[in-house]
C-alpha cells in the first residue's frame, strides 16, 4: 500500500493564484529524487539513475562505458558525485549533465566537507591476486572542479584498501580491510581530524577484520565485518571525538552465521544487518550490541544495499539476482513493504535529493473554504493516486498547492 505524504507549500502559479492573508515562513523538506547507482555485476554496463518519488519512475541517466563496476554515489554542494571504476563524475542536479570529471585508480567511497570530495581506495591487481599498492589510500578533490587538492600519505596514516568512509563534524571514519588481498585481510578503524590533520588508528581485534560497512551516530562508530568470509562479526568503537573519555573498541562475532556483501543500516536505535543466504534482517543495539531475537523486514528477500529516506524514515533496499534487471524496494521503519520498482541488474549505492520548500504554518486562512476543483501543473484535473504538485482552487477564491510524495 503506498503512503501518501502530503506537504502544503506555498507557491503563486501563474494568473490564478491568490493566497490572501496566512504565515508563509515555515520550511518542510521532501525528497525530490533518489540517485541509485548500478554496479553492473558483469552482465551489464556499470550506470546511475534516478527514481522520481512523485511519479514513481525510474530513469536510467548514464552508463559507464568502460567501466567494470560503480562503488558509490552521494549528493553534496548542490550537485551529484558518482564513483566508477576509475573516475569520479559531479552531476547537475537539475539537468543531469556531467560538469567535472577526474580519474582515480581504485575509487571505493565518497564523503563530502566544506568544498572537497573525499574518497577511500581499493583496487585488485590481476597479476598479484592481491591489492594494488598505492602510496595514498585516502585522497580529497575540490568538489566543484575535481582538481586534486591532497592526500594522507600511506606512510602516515591509511596503509591498505580502505572502504566505507562516514565525515563527521570535521572529521573523517574509515573503515580499512586490505579487502582485495584473500587470506590478509585487516580490520582497522582510521580516525583523521580534517583541520588538524590528525590521525589515528584503532584495532577492532582478531575477530574483527575486513570492516566492510561503517555507520557513524552522535555516539559511536558502528561496523560490520566480514571477517574470513566464513563469519560476521560486528564493533562498536566510542572515541573522544564522539564524546567519550577515551577510546574503547568492542567487538562480537555472531555466532553460527556466514558473511557476504549484503545490506546495513542503522533503523531508530538498532544495527540492522543481513547474513548472505538469509531472508529477515538481524537487529542488534547500537549502544552495546545486543542482539534482538526478532528480525526485521519481511523473510522472503536478501538485500544487496539499502538506505534510509532521511525525510520520513523509509528504508530502500535493494534485490538482486545478479543476472538481470533488479527490484527496489520501500519498506516502512517496521520492515512492511510500501512500493517497489525495477533498476539496474545490480543496484547498490544510494543518495537523497534532499530540497527545502516553503510551507504554509498558519492555515486559518482555508476555514470555512472548501476545494472545488484539482489539477496537475498541466492544467488536467487531478487523478486517484497522482503523485507531484497538485493545484487545489478554493470556494473563496484561493488556490493552494499541495505536494504529494510517496
């Protein structure tokens, strides 16, 4: 069933808009679009797309020719920023259209802060069976040209493949596993303070190798690791960055599991997280770990990715079959499923379109009035289960204009 959210905004479209008198200072947000990105999988060409909330619609933007898989796509500085491969792209918001570009051997995860683009690296070289060596495993961008602004050499801070990267009041989490590097794997957490250029390393112990996913809340760091494939573990890190006294790493296995590259989040105040094979997520607290012996979402799919609308708290996730065209799936905070849509064959990084629109904090204005027509922008009269703005006019000759989202 899907969810109808409905903001009301002010706006004055065209001749026949007359709000009269009313407070118009409020600001709502709403999700203007959802960027996914397709990995590709090997069975199709790596690409990035846009689902539309109002419309439903999926739309293929771009593919990546040449390119043997994406890693990530975030949304800052009024634009888009997507990894593939080798390159790292800005994309206009509005218009789709690529205004820089820069090539990078091993791009993984992006971050954005006060005007750069910062990015982990990671890369499998085919000769060795191993990790590529690079001298700098962390690297930031000016995030309007893409110009190389600097790096943390490997010699002073991040030595092996790093992954998942969260930015944090001034200073950047990153989760390193030497990943590409069978039978070698680490398990680090790297803490950089950005304006002191600072670093610091934290060891998530032996059961904690290969960190694959890394969250970040007001009080803690969050991992999930893969281990040696054959197990999850999952760590909970405090440090003085985030408040506490000093630094204290605590991990757990979760016994009797296997691991693979399947979705987290964080839901309310738990770790939700997927085991390969299994349908159901595991939920675990994110203030010590403890383990729920329910499991959220419905227990007929595994998801390869998911995010949070930061909006109205609904969960994307995305199923994959890594053959052909995959499914993506809205569910509410409680794991039910809202809607769904076909993207890519294999669909994982996520970023919101986050805009603020003006609203309307004082309806006094509308009592006594009642609508006595609705239309889209097109003028056509409104139909059950239309999504996007929608035109009220008023029995006093008002109009309003209401936004309706899923």
């Amino acid at each position: 069933m899907n969810r109808i959210l409905q903001v009301v905004v002010s706006l004055i479209f065209m001749n026949f808009v007359s709000m009269g008198a009313g407070s118009v200072n409020g600001q709502v947000e709403v999700v203007n679009a959802v960027w996914i990105m397709n990995e590709g999988g090997g069975v199709e060409t790596p690409s990035v797309g846009v689902y539309n909330p109002a419309s439903a619609v999926f739309t293929q933007l771009m593919e990546f020719e040449g390119a043997g898989f994406s890693t990530d796509v975030i949304i800052a500085d009024g634009a888009a920023f997507a990894a593939a491969d080798n390159m790292i792209y800005r994309f206009d918001l509005e218009t789709y259209e690529v205004e820089a570009s820069v090539e990078m051997e091993g791009v993984r995860k992006l971050a954005y802060y006060e005007g750069s683009i910062y990015v982990t690296r990671g890369e499998y070289d085919a000769e060795t069976w191993g990790s590529v060596e690079f001298e700098t495993y962390f690297v930031w961008f000016n995030s309007e040209t893409l110009l190389w602004e600097g790096e943390l050499p490997a010699t002073e801070g991040v030595g092996f493949d790093a992954e998942s990267l969260v930015i944090k009041n001034g200073v950047a989490y990153i989760a390193i596993n030497h990943g590409f590097s069978w039978g070698e794997e680490v398990g680090l957490l790297g803490v950089y303070d950005l304006e002191s250029g600072v670093y610091a390393e934290h060891d998530l112990g032996e059961e904690g190798k290969n960190p694959v996913h890394l969250k970040v809340t007001d009080n803690e760091v969050l991992m999930v690791n893969n281990t040696d494939w054959s197990a999850t573990s999952l760590t909970r890190v405090e440090l003085p960055s985030l408040g506490a006294a000093e630094a204290l790493v605590n991990t757990m296995t979760v016994a009797g599991v296997s691991s693979g590259c399947n979705a987290a989040t964080i839901i309310g105040d738990e770790l939700v997280f997927q085991i390969e094979n299994e349908t159901g997520m595991h939920k675990a607290s994110i203030s010590d770990l403890t383990l729920s012996p329910e499991m959220w979402g419905p227990a007929t799919d595994v998801y390869y990715s998911m995010g949070v609308n930061p909006v109205n708290g609904n969960v994307y996730a995305t199923v994959t079959n890594f053959v052909d065209a995959a499914e993506v799936q809205i569910l509410d905070v409680e794991g039910a499923l809202i809607s769904s849509f076909q993207a890519g064959a294999v669909p994982g990084g996520m970023a919101f379109d986050v805009r603020t629109v003006v609203g309307i904090t004082n309806l006094d204005m509308f009592e006594g009035s009642r609508v006595v027509g609705e239309y889209d922008l097109m003028g056509r009269v409104w139909a059950q289960g239309n999504k996007g703005v929608k035109i009220e006019t008023m029995s006093d000759q008002t109009t309003r204009v209401i936004y309706v989202a899923e």
